[in-house]
C-alpha cells in the first residue's frame, strides 16, 4: 500500500485551504502514479473535504487539532490512516 501524505503547519482561511497545496499535491500524486493524496493541516474543518481535481487525483484535506495532548494527536492521525485504509 502506498500513500501520498504532505503535512502542512497551516490553518484553513476563510473556510478554504490555499489551492497551491492542492496543486502541489496533485503533482506528488501524478509523480507516483496515485489516485489519492492526502493533506494535514495544522488546524481547521473538523470533517476531512474531498476534492476532485480536474484531470487529476482526489485530494482530502485534514485538519489536526494541535492543542490536544500527543495521545489525542495521535488518534486524531490513527483515524486519518484508518479512513484511508477503509477507503480502498
């Protein structure tokens, strides 16, 4: 199993993610021939987005709540990886 994952220490902005990120990831995805890539953000949504980019992969963005505890953290990712898992 192979997996695109780029983390980001940034927060959404007016309810959206910078678009450069999608592009950025769609470019790793593409270079490792991948349907899917994922981004981590720092803070923001607290249900991950999906989106299609056109001509390319499905990008879904998360948001990690960093004020938690590192166990806290920790599931918050276990559950990312878990949704990537379930989603093949």
């Amino acid at each position: 199993m192979r997996a695109c994952i780029d983390v980001k220490y940034k927060v959404e902005k007016h309810g959206q993610y910078p678009n450069a990120d999608l592009y950025q990831m769609a470019a790793y995805c593409r270079r490792f021939g991948l349907s899917r890539g994922h981004l981590l953000y720092a803070a923001g949504e607290d249900e991950p987005r999906r989106v299609a980019v056109i001509n390319g992969p499905e990008v879904r963005q998360h948001a990690l709540d960093l004020d938690q505890s590192v166990v806290h953290i920790t599931r918050q990712l276990s559950s990312v990886f878990a949704r990537r898992v379930q989603a093949r």
